[in-house]
C-alpha cells in the first residue's frame, strides 16, 4: 500500500511540475506577443505623426516687399515704346542673364551722297551699303541676394554716332574714346530690400531722356526723332533707383555730364527721373536735368526737362485685328545760360502711333519737331572734320517717319521704313556730301580748304532692317 502512495505521490508533484513549466512557456509567449503589440503601436504612432506633418502646410518663410510685388511687375507693358516686347530671355542660367544682339541695316539716302555719309543721325548712317548698325554681348547679374551688375561690349556704326563723339575724352590723358565707345553698359551696385525695392549703381547706365531707347529694336521707328538724337542715350556715374510702389518708380542721378565720359567743368550734373504706371495701359514719365556742359565756360548751366505720356486706348480681343493701338507723345522744353556766348532756350515735341496687326505684323507712324535757338543740343559734324557748320544761328528741324514691322520669330526683327526731315537751314547730307575730295582725313591742304561740305534743307532716306536679339 505504500508503494502505491509513493507512486501516487510522485504523479503528483510530476503533474505539478508539468503546469509550472507550461505556465512559463505561455507567459514567455504573452510577453513577446506583448512586445510585438508595443512595436506595432511605435511604428503606428510614427506613421501618424509622419501624416498628420505632412497634412500640416509649411509656412515659408515671409518674402520681402520688393519680392512679393515688384515694380512695373504687376502688368505687361512690353506694348510701350521704348521697352523691349520679347519674352523673357531664354539665356538665363542661375543669377546670370546673357544677351546677344545684332542689328544689320541697308539704307538709302535720295541725295545719294558721293561720301556715302548720312548726316545728321545716329542710326544707320552709311548710304548704299549693307552694314552693321549695332551688335552686343551682354551679361546681367541678378538674384544674388544683394550684388547687381551688368557688363554690354558693343560694336557697330552707333558706337561711333554716339559715344564716338564724346570730346570730353580730350581733356587729359587715360580718357580716350578708343577706351569707353566700345563699352554700351557697364554697373555695378547692391540691391536693398527697402520699400518695393532699391538699386544703387556706379558706372555706364542707360538714359531715357528723349524717350527713345538706345536699342532700335525697343523703339516704335529705326530711326530716332530729333528729340532723342539731341539728349543722352547714356550716362556716366551714379544711378539710385527707388521702387516706391507697385506703379511708381524714382531715379536720381550724379553723372559726369550730358551724354559724356568725362566733364568740362569741376562741378557735377544731375538729376531724377520718376515713371508712374497705375494701369497696364498708361505710363506718365517726368525727368529733369541740369549741368554746366559748354567747354570753355564755366558760368555756363544747362536745365533740361522731359515728359512722356504713353497710353494704349485700344486692346481687342484674343484673335481679333488689330491686336491693339497706342500712342506716345513727348513733350522736352529746356534752356542754357551761357557766360560767353547767347543764352538761348531749346524745347520740342514728338507724337508717335503704333498698330500691333497681331503678333507678328506691326506699323509705327511718328511725327517730330524741335527747335534750338543756339544750337546748343543740335548734333555737330563728326568728331575730327576740319569742316564746322555754315551757321550757328537757330536751328528748327521736323520730321515724319512710317515702319512696317515683321516678326517671324520673337527673337528676329524685320524692318522696312521710310522717314523725311527738314530744316529752316541746309543742316543734311547732299550729293555733294560732307567728308572732302580727299576722304578722311584729309591729306590735302589745299584741296581741304577748298571744299565746302554739300548740305541740304530735307532728307529722305529708306532703310531696311533685320535685328537679332537673345
């Protein structure tokens, strides 16, 4: 009987050992259930926070005024005369924009100068020849978040109507045109995130004094009206600009003098300019001037101002002819006192209208008008010609232009216009011309004194153009 107690016993405390062992093996088993459960419960917690972050807008950081609403950025203005009407350019890389422009002319005078000079002008002043009239490479430098500047290189026969005949380069050495002609733009400044934006420049910048600008290809008409012919097309040393508004735009000027690279005096010129633009289809601008220019007269003081109203009254619909119809007029009245000589006042007016048929076809009529009592302004004969015009007296020149514009591409111009000017004096080329028997310069004493240049009251003259602009 003891035996069997015995053995009972013992399957007993086997049957016990065997419920301890297997209560371990389940709770083993719950707690790595339970340690599956906490890393499933991570990886969801994870999963919704990662969610819920990217249902959550990130607020960029705020951008500055100038960024958020640039000057003249709110409306295309690229209809206005004087402003390019391309697209934006398609060599831009980074904070760099590049630019290549070239601009190819054949014209013809009707006096048929024998010297094949076109006098006075400052585009397209060869007759009878296939020419260059203008070609850059340029390159701007923006976005940097501070530093600005642009560098333009030039070549063509603009470069010698114009800067070619800055004679302040005469005023000392290590001032040469042979240095700066070739130079159209050159600036470099900082850009303030202050108002809408501001820009102070030192160098080589653009004029708008006469409306025109410098590129024919920006202009309603190839050739300049006398208004901007007689004013600057660039100046030489310091530029702020001063975003005030959306619409509104302030520019002072220090620069060295009237379209030159130098000055004749020890005094500064300057002054400002202001363009104001409240709708897509007006722009009102107001620019004074004031200098001492004359050489050789230091109680000399040149005030000038210029106005331009442009406004396009017409803007049809998608696919309607034309496409629009616009108008600039501007009106220039200024004065030069002189210690030595007659003061005298100068002042004039230019009208031009412009048709866009559609994109690619486009016709500009413009009619222009000045009047210089001293011939303060008037363009002189060309930089070392022995020769002087037969009068000083006042000067009233007009004139009437009609352009006929093809674009086939808005990267390529073409260009057929006609154009006529007068004068109350003979002030343009004739047959004769202007130049000497003995071409330039003139190796001939005699033959030199003996030649009187061959000028004409009225000039007409046909030009056809193809510009290449990038």
């Amino acid at each position: 009987m003891s035996c069997v107690l015995v053995t009972q016993l013992r399957i007993a405390r086997a049957d016990d050992a065997g419920a301890a062992t297997k209560d371990d093996h389940q709770e083993a088993q719950l707690e790595v259930l339970q340690a599956r459960v906490d890393k499933l419960e991570q990886v969801a917690a994870a999963q919704q926070a990662a969610a819920a972050a990217a249902a959550t807008p990130v607020v960029p950081a705020p951008q500055t005024l100038d960024l958020r609403e640039p000057t003249f950025g709110e409306f295309d203005f690229s209809w206005m005369n004087g402003n390019n009407p391309q697209p934006s350019s398609l060599l831009q890389t980074g904070p760099v924009t590049f630019s290549l422009y070239i601009d190819t002319y054949a014209g013809w005078q009707f006096h048929e100068p024998i010297d094949h000079t076109v006098f006075p002008t400052t585009t397209a002043p060869r007759h009878n020849e296939l020419s260059l009239n203008l070609a850059h490479l340029g390159v701007d430098v923006t976005g940097l978040d501070g530093p600005i500047g642009r560098l333009y290189i030039q070549y063509g026969s603009t470069v010698e109507t114009i800067a070619g005949q800055d004679t302040t380069t005469t005023r000392g050495y290590y001032l040469t045109n042979r240095l700066l002609q070739n130079v159209q733009q050159a600036a470099a400044g900082w850009h303030f995130h202050q108002l809408h934006g501001i820009n102070a420049e030192f160098g080589i910048f653009p004029s708008y004094v006469g409306l025109e600008s410098y590129l024919p290809e920006e202009n309603w008409a190839y050739n300049h009206a006398f208004m901007s012919d007689f004013t600057p097309y660039y100046f030489f040393g310091f530029r702020g600009q001063f975003m005030l508004t959306r619409r509104m735009k302030l520019e002072l000027w220090v620069v060295n003098g009237w379209q030159t690279f130098g000055q004749w005096h020890e005094s500064r010129a300057g002054g400002y300019l202001w363009n104001w633009r409240p709708r897509e289809w007006l722009s009102v601008v107001n620019s004074v001037y004031a200098g001492r220019e004359a050489q050789g007269d230091p109680d000399s003081l040149r005030i000038y101002t210029d106005n331009n109203l442009q406004v396009r009254y017409y803007k049809g619909e998608t696919g309607t002819v034309p496409r629009s119809m616009a108008v600039s007029i501007v009106a220039d009245v200024g004065h030069e006192h002189r210690g030595n000589a007659p003061s005298g006042w100068m002042g004039g007016v230019s009208l031009a209208h412009h048709i866009e048929w559609n994109t690619k076809w486009k016709t500009g009529v413009r009619v222009d008008f000045f009047d210089d009592q001293t011939q303060a302004l008037s363009i002189k004969f060309p930089v070392g010609s022995p020769y002087v015009l037969p009068t000083t007296g006042r000067l009233v020149v007009g004139g009437a232009s009609l352009t006929m514009d093809y674009s086939p591409s808005p990267w390529l111009l073409t260009r057929l216009e006609y154009s006529h000017r007068a004068a109350n004096q003979p002030y343009f080329s004739g047959h004769g011309g202007i130049t000497g028997p003995n071409g330039v310069p003139p190796v001939d004493a005699a033959a030199q004194a003996a030649f009187t240049p061959d000028l004409e009251r009225s000039d007409d003259r046909v030009t056809a153009n193809l510009t290449l602009r990038l």
